[in-house]
C-alpha cells in the first residue's frame, strides 16, 4: 500500500524515477512512467498544480526577487500609481492607467516567454484576460463624464433603453 502511494505521489509530482524520465524520442515524457505494471494514466487524486506556461522566472534565480518579479510588479506598480491618482481626484487619468497597466500585462504576457507571477492561467487565457479588462476600464476612463474624451452614440442609446 505504501509503494502504490509513494508511485502516485510521484506520478503527482511530475518525478518519474530513474527508468521513466525518458526524452523527446516519443516514449514516456516527464511525469509518464513506463514499464511493467505502471499505468500511464493521470493519478485519481492531485497532490500539486502544475505550474501556468511562461510561469518561470523573468531574471535569473541569484538575482533578488523583486528583479525576477519585474513584469508583475510593473503592472501592478502602473496600477498602482492609477488608483493614487484616482484618490487624489484625478479619475479620469488614474482609470485610464488602470486600464493602460493592464493593456501592458497583456502586452509582457505574449511579448516575454518568461514572465514569473504574471502568469496565472495558460498564456492564451492570461492575454485575454488582462487585454479585455484593460480595454473596458479604458473606454470607461474615455467615456466618463463630464466631458467625455469619447463619444460612442449607439452606446448611448444602449444605455438609455436599459435605464428606462
């Protein structure tokens, strides 16, 4: 029982021993132990998440962490900055960095093959995500009023047949 155990764990954890770690010739890849007995399916139960592609660091390892963290804390510093101004009564500028912040995590997550924690889901979900919700707080930062920077009519009309 606790060799079955001690195979799952390690199926869980990627470590496929000395005879199952084999290269890209296609046989057993990482995490695929081959041989007699062992099953080639995925464990019943998950012991670890696997870590998002591009998920690694974005400097190397000897060099302090907020250096291998760079394009996380760029986005975050941007927003940062913008919900300072946003407090300062500055709204309009501040959202639009928000948005802008966000347009450029979307940006360092297709441009950078390694971008540490900005990673969090796959790159496709990542970039849709940080580029969709920077575009909408944009257009809202754009579009609010008084004296809106941009004017979308068929917008409007949207909203006044919702509000009604």
């Amino acid at each position: 029982m606790r060799a079955e155990a001690a195979v799952e764990s390690r199926e869980a954890e990627g470590n496929a021993g000395p005879e199952g770690n084999h290269g890209t010739d296609g046989s057993a890849g990482p995490g695929r132990e081959s041989g007699p007995g062992r099953s080639r399916r995925f464990p019943r139960f998950t012991r670890s998440t696997a870590r998002p592609e591009g998920g690694g660091r974005a400097a190397p390892g000897d060099a302090p962490a907020p250096v291998r963290q760079w394009p996380l804390l760029s986005v975050l510093g941007g927003t940062a900055i913008g919900l300072i101004l946003v407090a300062f009564g500055v709204s309009r500028v501040g959202t639009l960095l928000i948005g802008l912040s966000l347009l450029a995590g979307a940006v360092l997550r297709w441009a950078l093959p390694s971008v540490g924690m900005l990673a969090v889901r796959s790159r496709f979900t990542d970039m849709v995500t940080y580029g969709v919700l920077g575009v909408l707080i944009s257009l809202l930062a754009l579009m609010s009023l008084p004296d809106p920077w941009l004017e979308i009519p068929w917008l409007e009309k949207i909203i006044r047949f919702a509000v009604r």
